[in-house]
C-alpha cells in the first residue's frame, strides 16, 4: 500500500512535490532578475572606483530611478562583493539566501514538527517547498535581496532570550538595524517587554557598527545621514502597487496628490499603539513568537515603503498563526477557524493578486484587491492568536525551544 502514512507514500509525495514547485518557479512571470542584487553590486564597485555610494542609480520598472538606500555599513558588509564577477555574485545571493531560509523553517517548524512527532525529512521538505511559494520569497530570491538575512539576524536574538542564553542578546537586532532601518522597531520590542539590557546590546550594536562606518567611510556617512535619508525620490513612487504599506494604501488612494504626511503618522501612531497593547499582552501570556511576530507585522505596516519582498516579515506571523490553529490543546471551535483562514492567508500571499491593479488600482475593486497585502497586514496586527506559556512547551524529547518566533 503506498500512501502518504508510508515510507514509500512520503517518498513518491515529496519527491513530486518538489518537482511541482520547481517547475512553477521555472517558469513563473515576474521574476526580478536580481534587479536589487545589481543596484548592491554597481553602487559598491561606484564606491570603489569613483568614492561615491549614493551617486550610483538604476532605471526601474516604475519609471524611478533606484539607487543604494541603505545606511553605509551595509555597504561595508556587501564589499566582498567587489571580489566576484557578476554570475558569481548571483551565485553568493542564492547561496546565502538558502541558507536563512533553511535556518529560519528549522527556528519556526521545528517545534510543531516534534510537537506532532511528524517525519522529520519529510515534513521540512512540504515546509521548504510552501515557503518557497510565498511572493515575498520569491522576490527575495529573484531581487537578490537581503531581508531574509536580517531577518535570520532577529530570530536569532529572539532564540537567545527564549532559551535563557540572552547574554549577548540584541547583537543580531543591532547588526540588523546598522544594515536597514526598519529592524530598529525590535530594540522598541525589547524596551516594551523590559528586555532593557538586550535592548542597550542592540543600540549599542547598532551604533558600533555605524560609528565604524563612519570611521571608513565618513564622506558617504554624511551624504547619507544629511542627504540621501531624508530624499524620498530615491526609494521609489509611493503609489506603486508593490509598496504594501499604510503610506502605499494612502499613496494610491489619492494618486496622484501626494499623500498628507499628517493622516499617515496619525495612522502610524494607531498602528504603533495597537501593536505596543498587543505586544504586552503577547508577554504577559509567555508568548516570544508572537510578540516578535506582531513586531515584523507593525514595521511592514509603519515603514513609508514596504516593497511585497520586504513582507518577509511576516513569516513568523504565519508561523503562529499555523501553530495556533495546529495545536490539540485549542478549542475545536477555534482550530475549525483557525486552519482556514491560515490557508486563505497563504494562498493570498502567494497569489502575486495585488499586480492585477499594477496599471489602474481606482476603484472600489482596485482599493480593496491592490491592497490586499496591507490587510493581511492589518489582520494579522489586530487579530493574531496569542498562546499561553504553558501550551507553549514542548515535550522533553523536542530539540528545538517552543518560544522562538
């Protein structure tokens, strides 16, 4: 008998499975052709040729002119770069890129899987191949971007506080925040939950590193810190159906206008209020993956552009969401919802839908389909299940800690 509750079953299953998902990736539209990867790659050879970052731009899709935005120590970490030609640069991204992803599915699935005593093998590569469906990972791939590394970094802090190791915790935060700024809201995180030595690792950190590249790189610090920051010409139209933020939504609800700066931080600061309530309650309750969760959610939804690849962020979420609705413990009622909407969820997020409104996103239809990335957002903010300490620990023979997001 072959099936999936065999050996043989598992074999066949995840063997076409795999197949499946590779032919699909071959052969889907929109990929990015590792647009962001070159814009990392042409601004650090500028660098070096020219002592110039910010100078250095790309013509995009939208009509906009891309160029490095991200503070000057992440020039220093992408450096090496300068050391490869440019298939070899590709190759260092991929490589890199599937190494955060096999990491974070082992910190996020590991639980459930021995939790549930699900077949190790088998149940990562049905993980491996849903993951690498989500749009955001797509383009993470495809862009060549570096989000899903920060997002390593993060967990990683959030793995040393759930295991009691938090000695040196804040450290991945802080590198995270010197690379981008929108990881910066975790030291936020660490304050509201009186992690206020992890919280003084991470700034530390983060200044460290800037001040370093300061010492480096001073010219291109203060272009960056006095110019390049502050100009909102240099990371990309507002409107764009791929910015999924709140600033996206108003953006392309009164396109062409720009957007009121006021109505914006008024929403960024309900959003912020939200979040800080839901982040106490997260742990008051013992729950680590979802406070870190509903932190990845606020920053996609507070930061002016939240380009679909940056919604990584997001990934723990649907982690919790996943275990919420997969737990024994949980109310029959609650599971029956719960399972559902995860997979509404997913498909959503895989669906690539908001591109349909990429050309004309008027409308009732084009506000609510082009922004359907911000509501997931919004929803999973305000309604994301929170778990007691408790139905969070693991069984003795789990490897892998409950409390990490």
């Amino acid at each position: 008998m072959t099936g999936p509750t065999t050996p043989r079953g598992r074999l066949v299953l995840a063997l076409t499975l795999t197949g499946a998902v590779a032919l699909f990736l071959a052969f889907v539209p929109l990929h990015r052709h590792w647009f962001d990867l070159n814009v990392y790659y042409g601004a650090v050879e500028h660098w070096l040729r020219d002592g110039r970052i910010y100078d250095f731009t790309i013509p995009g899709a939208d009509g906009a002119d891309y160029g490095f935005t991200y503070p000057p120590f992440a020039a220093l970490c992408m450096l090496p770069m300068a050391l490869f030609d440019w298939p070899a640069a590709i190759t260092l991204s991929m490589v890199l890129n599937v190494a955060a992803s096999a990491t974070l599915l082992t910190w996020l699935i590991g639980p459930m899987v021995g939790r549930h005593g699900w077949p190790r093998w088998f149940a990562f590569v049905v993980a491996a191949c849903l993951f690498v469906l989500l749009e955001p990972v797509r383009d993470t791939f495809s862009f060549g971007q570096v989000n899903l590394l920060l997002l390593v970094l993060v967990c990683f802090d959030a793995r040393l506080l759930a295991t009691g190791r938090g000695r040196f915790a804040g450290c991945g935060i802080g590198l995270a925040a010197a690379v981008k700024l929108t990881p910066a809201i975790f030291i936020g995180y660490l304050l509201i939950t009186g992690r206020r030595r992890a919280a003084a690792t991470a700034t530390g950190t983060a200044a460290a590193a800037t001040l370093l590249a300061l010492a480096v790189a001073p010219g291109a610090s203060r272009t960056y810190w006095t110019e390049a920051l502050w100009d909102t010409d240099r990371i990309g139209v507002l409107s764009y159906v791929s910015n999924q933020s709140w600033e996206g939504l108003l953006a392309r609800l009164v396109d062409p206008v720009p957007p009121s700066g006021a109505v914006w931080g008024l929403g960024a600061l309900v959003v912020l209020a939200v979040w800080a309530y839901r982040v106490r309650r997260a742990a008051a309750a013992g729950d680590e993956p979802a406070g870190f969760a509903l932190t990845g959610v606020a920053a996609c939804l507070i930061s002016p552009i939240t380009w679909v690849h940056h919604l990584v962020w997001l990934i723990p979420a649907l982690a919790v969401l996943v275990d919420s609705g997969l737990r024994p413990d949980a109310p029959p009622a609650r599971r029956r919802l719960l399972l559902p909407v995860c997979a509404v969820v997913y498909v959503i997020l895989c669906s690539s839908v908001v591109w349909l409104w990429r050309f004309d996103f008027t409308g009732v239809d084009g506000f609510l389909g082009s922004n359907a990335y911000v509501w997931i957002c919004l929803g999973l903010l305000i309604a994301l299940p929170l778990r007691g300490a408790d139905s969070a620990r693991l069984p003795s023979h789990e490897p892998y800690p409950a409390r990490i997001p």
